[in-house]
C-alpha cells in the first residue's frame, strides 16, 4: 500500500493542472502544491529533520497550512499538528512527550509556540529550492494526533501512511473524484480533518478552505454555496445547528458527513425533508482507528427506531463485537484492519491494553463502545462501556435519552449526564436548548415517560441558550453549567 507522500506524488503527475487547493484569494494547482511542498521538505532535511522525527505544525486555516503537512511528510518525518487554540500547559505536555525539536507555523503559531522549546520555521520558500530525498515507508507513522486521556495526560495516537490511504482510496462510504470540492472546516489536531484534505489530494479533488476562525451557520451557507462544495464532514454537534439554523443550506452538496456523537434522528428527518436526494453518511471511528472504521449511507425513506446506525465497516477493515464469553451480537466493539494505527506513542502499556493482537497476527484495538449487529449486518452504536454510568442500580445511556429528548417539537438539542446535587446525591440531569417559546417541564416528562424506562427519565431540566462545544466541535458535557438544585421550577 502506497505511502500519503507517494499517493500525492502520484496524483499531482496525473492531474498537474487541476486545482488543490483553494482559499478566499488564491488558488494552488497539483503542480504548484507539489513543487512548494518539495521545496519545504527539502528546507526541512537541510535543517536536520530525519525520517521518523515528529515536526509540529501550527497554523490558522490556510493553503500554507497544507503545504507544510505534505512537505513535513515528503520530509519522512510525522506531524503533530496543534491547535491555535490550544492551552499552554497541554501544549507543552504534547511537544515535549513528542521529543519536537522543530515547529513550522505562521505568525499566529510562533505567538502561540513562543517560550516553548522548539525552534520555529516561519518564512516557507519559493518552489524549486530543492526536493526531498527520504522515501518513508506505510508503516510509518504520518502524524500523533493527541486525544484527551482518562488520566489527563494527552495521548498521541501514532497514526501510518497506509492508515491514511485506506481512508480515503477507493472508500466504500462516500464517493469522491476530481469533480468534487471538499471543506476543509475541522481543526487540524482533529482528525476530521485527515478526510478532509487527504480525502480531497489523493483523489484528485478540489480542498476549499473557509477563512481563518469560526464559521457560523449562516456564513457556512454562504460559503458553501459560493464555493460549490460538493462534500462536507460536519461533527454532529455543528450537523445540528446547521439544521436548526437553514437545513435547506446543505441541500446543495452531494453528500454531507457527520459523526463524532450520537445523531439525532429528528434532525436528520428534518434534514432529509428539505434536502431530498443529499445523501447523508453517519460516520464513527476512533482516532485510534483513523477517523472512521464503519459508516452508515442513509438510504431515501429509511426509517429510524430509537438511533441512527453506524452502519458497516470501512474497505480494509474488520469489526467485531465482544462479550464476555467472545464474539457475540451485542458488546464491546472491535476493530482490526488497514485503518488501526500502531498505538500509543511511548505508551507501551496503554497500548498492551487496548491494541490487543490475535492468534492470526492482526491487531485489535478494544474502542470501549458497546454497540449491536442487527439480523441485517448493521451495527448500532449503543454508548461507552467507560463512560456509561449507572445510577440506583440501572444502566443510563446518555445518547439515547439525548435522542428521544431532541424529537420533541420543545426541543432544538439536548445533552444528559449525572451530577451530585447539593445533598450529595447523584441525579440525572437534561440541559436543553429549545426550539421555540418555553420549556412545558411535565409535559416533557411525560413524553418521555411513553418513550424510555423510569430510571432514564431526567431528575431535572435546565435550560441553556446553546450547549457549549470543543474545539473540535462536540458537545462539551464537563463544560455544562451546574443546575440550581434549590430551584423548584426545575423539578416541575
């Protein structure tokens, strides 16, 4: 399997004269992002980058930004790529667990990166000032995307070329070809965007890149309207608000994607009444796995119970669910295959723990999400094993009652979880954003008790204007504010 450097290489020589990349003011051919990203990997050996060393990249969106992941690659080093908005003490925990000696950024990355340890390449030559002579293999690792670790020490996943490429060659999920224009929309530590610029260069398409900082909702309509964006990946938290604020904005695309959390199928109704023939692509994976590892097209009239389906696994890629005894139709999910990457960087028991080999020499990595196979072979995604809680004895899932909370017409979105009250007891809480008018708090309850299990039933509903979002655009449930737990109103 060919390496992302060779796979660009390839692509570029086939279609030298078509677009790669394109932002509000300037335009890169194949050709033109093949001879300034070999200009840069050649400054990048000059200034004693070696093969398997890990490079920071640091910039806002921009064209420059994908110049210097492909030189860093053609380099034969792997990326780390940092959020501009990251905090400074993770930051330094990352570069440092990294062993990063060498940063390529912008002005606003060396702001962010000054004081750090790592010297910072800012100034990026002019094309024909070199190529670069390291030839990586597919097992080498192209970028360590840092994920949020149990312990709160960050975690960088050691993702390989031959990962990448398997995600975005010949994909069973999505179609994608030298016609289409891919958003890049996601920050760069989020491995969205892998899809979104990876899935675009080796196949010939068009990477579109909004400006620097947030889009809100109407902006994105705009954009993708002017841009003529043909594929856009959305995090179900931005998928949502799309479809609150204009669903009929998307109705332009071929096919929108969206994961990352549970979808809501009120939403996705909504979305499929004012955009009809879009297709729509519920996408779930771990990092771990490179961006996905099963995806779900949704077919025109599909009908949806109580969740929408993550659907079959990737090209290339195995599932299975586990249960106690092994196998079995119900459990932990599984998934082995082109798409695992190789662990943990410098995290050889974490790594034991959660990529677990078998007799036949392939590597499973454990996800720690319970999900089913229906009779018919798709998979429904059913929580975290982890991050399930349990509450007077009973399991509570949040994403289903999340899903049964946002089909009621009060209801825009809607995000569960457990808090200690002042008494220090746990209870059940809702925080809501609504659709319009007040919140009918007993109504609402009983709604819901047609719908779920008493012990599912939120304790108390808080209403907030919008949910809080990460960076990468999920909903951030640590950052939902404390109920008044004195408040009768709440209760009612």
């Amino acid at each position: 399997m060919r390496t992302v450097s060779a796979a660009f290489r390839r692509q570029a020589a086939a279609t030298p004269d078509a677009i790669a990349l394109a932002d509000a003011g300037r335009t890169l051919s194949y050709a033109e992002l093949d001879a300034r990203s070999e200009a840069l990997a050649h400054l990048l050996e000059t200034e004693g980058v070696r093969p398997g060393d890990r490079v920071a990249v640091c910039f806002e969106r921009s064209v420059e930004l994908v110049v210097a992941l492909l030189a860093v690659l053609k380099a034969g080093a792997a990326y780390l790529p940092l959020s501009l908005t990251e905090a400074p003490a993770r930051l330094a925990a990352m570069l440092t667990d990294a062993g990063v000696e060498l940063a390529v950024c912008d002005r606003a990355g060396a702001r962010l990166l000054a004081g750090q340890h790592a010297r910072t390449l800012t100034e990026l030559p002019e094309p024909g000032a070199g190529r670069a002579t390291a030839e990586p293999g597919p097992e080498q690792v192209a970028c360590l995307m840092y994920t949020s670790g149990s312990t709160g020490r960050p975690k960088g996943v050691m993702v390989p070329h031959r990962a990448v490429v398997n995600l975005v060659t010949a994909p069973n999920y999505v179609e994608l070809g030298p016609s289409d224009r891919l958003f890049q929309l996601a920050p760069v530590a989020f491995d969205a965007a892998t899809l979104e610029i990876w899935g675009a260069l080796l196949n010939g398409a068009r990477v579109e890149i909004p400006p620097p900082g947030p889009v809100g909702p109407g902006e994105l309509a705009v954009l993708l309207r002017e841009r003529g964006i043909t594929v856009l990946w959305l995090t179900a938290a931005l998928f949502h608000r799309q479809i609150d604020a204009d669903p009929a904005s998307l109705a332009g695309l071929r096919t929108v994607l969206a994961g990352g959390d549970v979808l809501s199928t009120e939403h996705v109704r909504r979305l499929l009444a004012a955009a009809p023939g879009l297709e729509v692509v519920n996408g779930y994976g771990p990092t771990e796995a490179t961006t996905f590892s099963l995806c779900h097209r949704i077919a025109p009239g599909e009908d949806f119970t109580t969740s929408v389906p993550i659907g079959r696994p990737l090209q290339n890629v195995l599932v299975e669910l586990r249960g106690p005894a092994g196998p079995a139709e119900e459990g932990e999910l599984w998934v082995a295959g082109a798409g695992v990457s190789l662990g943990y960087w410098q995290r050889p028991e974490l790594t034991a723990e959660r990529f677990v080999p078998d007799a036949e020499g392939r590597i499973w990595y454990r996800t720690g999400d319970l999900a089913r196979r229906r009779p018919d072979g798709v998979v429904e995604f059913l929580g975290r094993l982890d991050g399930q809680f349990k509450l007077h004895g009973q399991r509570v899932e949040s994403g289903e009652i999340e899903n049964v909370l946002a089909e009621h017409p009060e209801v825009r979105q809607a995000a569960v979880a457990v808090r200690t009250n002042h008494l220090g007891d746990p209870r059940l809480v809702a925080w809501l954003t609504l659709a319009a008018g007040e919140l009918h708090r007993r109504e609402l309850r009983s709604f819901l008790r047609e719908r779920l299990p008493d012990h599912m039933v939120p304790a108390l509903f808080a209403t907030v204007e919008e949910l809080p979002v990460t960076a990468n655009g999920k909903v951030d449930r640590r950052a939902l504010p404390d109920p008044d737990w004195k408040s009768k109103a709440l209760y009612l």
